[in-house]
C-alpha cells in the first residue's frame, strides 16, 4: 500500500482497513509520510466521515503510537472526566478534587486552551508554582498518595494525535466527530482509566451547535469505550451562554474558590454535581445518583473538597496562600464596564464571540505557541433572562492591553441581545446518555 492509494480511497468514500490506517498513522509517526499527505487525508476524512471499525482503528493507531499507562496496581475504579470544552467552563478544577475526596481515585490528564475555549491547564497554572508538566511516574505517584493527579499530556501519551492535532488546527478540520473522537478516547484510553464521564456541549459556543451533533458525538465516544472495555458516560449540557459569571484563567479560579466555600454560581454547580454524581455512582462509591448528589454536596459544605484541592495543588508546587487569601493576587492594571443602552432582559449571549473578546484581551490563545495573561479575562453582571435596566453594568473586562479595550467592549456589546420580553431558557442538562 502506497499513501497516494490510501488517501485516494478515502477521498472516493471508501472504508480504511486497520491496516492502512495503522500504515499511514505509523508511518507519518516515523517521517515516511508527509505534513501535506497527512493533510490530505485528514481533509478526506473530513468530507467522507468514518465508520465505526475505521474510527476504532484509528483510536487504536493513536494509542499504540506511545505508552498506555498501567494502574492495575492501585486499588479503586480510576475514573477521569472530560468536556469538549467551553466559555467559562471550569468544572474539572472543583470536580475531580471533588471526587477524589470521596474515594474515587481521578487520573486527569487535561488541555490548553485554543481559540475561544479555555483549558484547564492554563487556569490550573494561573496559580503561582503549578506544575501540569509531570512525568508519568509522578501522574502515578500522585494517584497513590492523593487519589488525584491533575497533568498535562506527556510527550509519550498519544503523540500522534498531538502531532496530528496541530496539524487539524491549521488545516481547518477539528470539527469532525470521527476525528474528535480518536482524539478524545485514545488520550483517555491510555491515560490507564477504568471509566469516563463526558460532557460533551453544544451551543453557540460550543464546537457542537447543534444538539444532535452533540448527541452522536456523545454515541460514538461511548461506543469507542465500550469497545476497549471502559465504561462511559455522557451529559449533554448547554453552551448557549458562559458557564458561571467568570471568563479567564486567574479569574475562574477565584469563581472556584466561591464554588468550594458553597457560594458558586447555581448552573456551574448544577453542571458539577450531576457529573460528580456519574463519576461517584461509576467508581462504586455511592449506590444511586441521589446518594451520590448528596455526597457531593456534603464535602462542598464541610470543606473536604476544598482541603483536597490544596492538597494536590501543594504537591505539584503549587503557592497556596493566593488560594487560601485570593486578595493577595495581583489582578490585570486595567479595567473597563459595559453598560446596558436600553431596559430590557437579556433574550442572547454570543458565547463564541464573548470568548474571543476574553482572548483579545489576553486570556487565550489563536495558536498553541501563543502566551497568555493568566489576570485578563471577562467579569459578567449579567446573564440570559436577567433583567437590565438602561445604564445597567453587564458585564466588566480585566486587561493588561489598553490598546484592546476599545475592540474588545465593542465586540462584547455585540454579542449581547437586549429583548422587551424575556425567553425562555435553554436547558442546562439536556439528556444523558449510557
């Protein structure tokens, strides 16, 4: 087989074998396959789509391109959750210490943020000190002695569907639910879990718009899983707006904090307990999922998830005394309102353009190589279905570039509807699927 043959079978709609999708994936892997070949067929894929057997070889193909972590050794059912990502999306910081203050150990190994979405390891590494760059045997330590590791992916952890992730990036073709999929599952897969939780989003400010793309996307993850022997469960949850009232690194670790001390924002915690209730009922820690919500709400409200958070964060070097007296931390030099220009409820929120505007501001990143600002970021006063009155703060911005403020409250009062009327809500939780 040839990689001319290949792509040229895929670009005619034909299924791959696993075994010319294990050629072409281990031969760009060692060189013998080119950027643009690879291109190629990642463009293919992307028209033509795959079928189940082809996305499973080709999550296989990304596995067996590096180390599959083994942690048949400790004791419990590893449990790890994932988002396809969001605004304001911070759950997995108040979740999985969460969780694993409860006896479920959580292997994460998570993302940057790219575009308008944010990654938890920015956010994480907004906290003087904190170190995400571990090597698997401290992944494996930290699990052993804290029930908990919160890393990124090592350079041995799937590094063709690193490779190959940037390459989708620049070639226009990271909407693709065969190609998010292998992504997703191979990373999982080999990070050594037992069970996974998704949230898998859909929304204006989600890759998925619509909800049925969501849900098949939510199908062909736990297909994946059940096919590798894990077992999987996904929610799928609104991206219509920002999740909590804070966007940006430093400033949606100080909404955690509000989280942990019982005083979050009702959706993010909502969002919260529904996935801890799933990861706690999957790693046989609570019968049901009222007990399990319970659970939850209790080491909130006694300070255990709290506690575990700073024993973690303390272990991979993090300073904990901005999270112990958040005032401490200096916030961005410069900072600047929207006001409302009319009475009314607010009927839209852009989450897309809200989450550009937070990277304008220096928030986030448009290419993996770019810096950020972990202090910039998005303060909302105001959400869909509020009330507002002419003058009215909506919402406040933190920056260290002045020359982006301007820009950045003109694109953020676009992506804001005032109505007379309020509407209705979309759902938070939408369905969940097994």
């Amino acid at each position: 087989m040839t990689p001319y043959e290949i792509i040229s079978r895929k670009r005619d709609g034909n299924s791959l074998s696993p075994e010319e999708i294990d050629f072409f994936i281990s031969g760009y892997m060692a060189h013998r396959i080119t950027d643009y070949q690879m291109a190629a067929l990642l463009m293919a894929i992307y028209f033509r789509g795959m079928d189940d057997e082809e996305t499973s070889a080709l999550t296989r193909a990304y596995i067996n391109s590096g180390v599959h972590i083994d942690l048949s050794d400790l004791p419990g059912i590893k449990v790890d959750k994932h988002s396809t990502g969001g605004v304001g999306d911070k759950v997995s910081i108040i979740l999985a210490p969460l969780v694993a203050s409860l006896g479920v150990p959580v292997p994460m190994v998570s993302g940057r943020g790219l575009g308008h979405s944010g990654g938890t390891l920015d956010k994480l590494e907004s906290i003087p000190g904190f170190k995400t760059d571990l090597s698997i045997d401290k992944f494996h330590e930290l699990l052993r002695e804290f029930n908990l590791a919160l890393i990124g992916q090592t350079g041995d952890l799937v590094p063709a569907d690193k490779r190959i992730y940037a390459l989708r990036d620049v070639t226009a073709t990271v909407d693709c639910i065969p190609l998010i999929s292998a992504s997703i599952m191979s990373k999982k897969i080999a990070e050594g879990i037992d069970a996974l939780v998704l949230d898998v989003k859909y929304g204006n400010g989600a890759f998925m718009k619509d909800p049925r793309q969501a849900e098949l996307l939510a199908q062909k993850l736990i297909k994946i899983g059940k096919e590798f022997g894990k077992n999987v469960l996904a929610t799928l949850t609104s991206m219509e707006q920002p999740l909590g009232y804070h966007v940006g690194n430093w400033l949606e670790i100080l909404e955690c904090l509000e989280c942990f001390a019982g005083n979050g924002p009702a959706d993010l915690m909502e969002v919260t307990y529904t996935l801890g209730a799933n990861m706690l009922v999957l790693g046989e820690a609570a019968e049901d999922q009222d007990e399990a919500r319970e659970k939850c709400r209790q080491a909130i409200a006694s300070g255990r998830a709290f506690e575990k958070f700073l024993q973690i964060a303390r272990a991979q070097g993090a300073d904990t005394a901005c999270l112990e007296k958040p005032d401490t931390y200096p916030l961005a030099k410069e900072r600047a309102s929207l006001n409302a220009d009319r009475s009314g409820y607010i009927t839209r929120l852009n989450t897309y353009e809200i989450g550009m505007a937070s990277v304008q501001l220096g928030a986030g990143r448009l290419r993996s190589e770019d810096g950020i600002d972990p202090r910039a970021g998005i303060i909302l006063h105001k959400k869909l279905g509020d009330a507002v009155s002419g003058g009215d703060v909506l919402l406040e911005i933190h920056t260290n570039r002045s020359r982006q403020i301007e820009p950045a409250l003109r694109r953020l009062k676009n992506a804001i509807t005032i109505g007379e009327q309020p509407e209705a809500l979309p759902a938070l939780i939408l369905k969940e699927i097994a």
